[in-house]
C-alpha cells in the first residue's frame, strides 16, 4: 500500500491548492502537521498561480492499494 500527505491551503486569490508528499512517516499528528503547514505559509517559499498560501484548510493521509490484474 502506498501511503500519500496531501495538505490543502487558502490562497490570497481565493482560490485552494494542495502540496503532496510521499511516503509521509507514521504517527503523524494534527499538531506536527499544521505547525509545518504555517511554516510553509509564513516562509512564502512555494509560487502558486492561485496566489500566496494564507490559510491551513485541511491535510490527510490517504492510502492506496494497487492491485496488478495482468
């Protein structure tokens, strides 16, 4: 099973853009994981064309199985 962090943010233009990571470790909290997300708000170090991220919406984990048929 592959396993994926998927973090959503508000953006200045009010529009919603997501990072993914693979292979995020296991144990992650609400709390690591929004306190990296404002570190990535406040640094302004990713460029999106939605504009600046401003806000933390959401972040999950999200597993999938691939299962090979032929």
């Amino acid at each position: 099973m592959a396993k994926k962090l998927s973090m959503s943010f508000a953006t200045s233009l009010g529009g919603k853009t997501s990072l993914t990571l693979d292979e995020p470790i296991d144990g992650l909290t609400e709390t690591a994981v929004r306190g990296v997300m404002e570190t990535i708000i406040s640094s302004n170090v990713f460029d999106s064309s939605k504009g600046d991220l401003t806000e933390v919406k959401a972040a999950k984990v999200v597993t999938t199985m691939t299962e090979t048929l032929i």
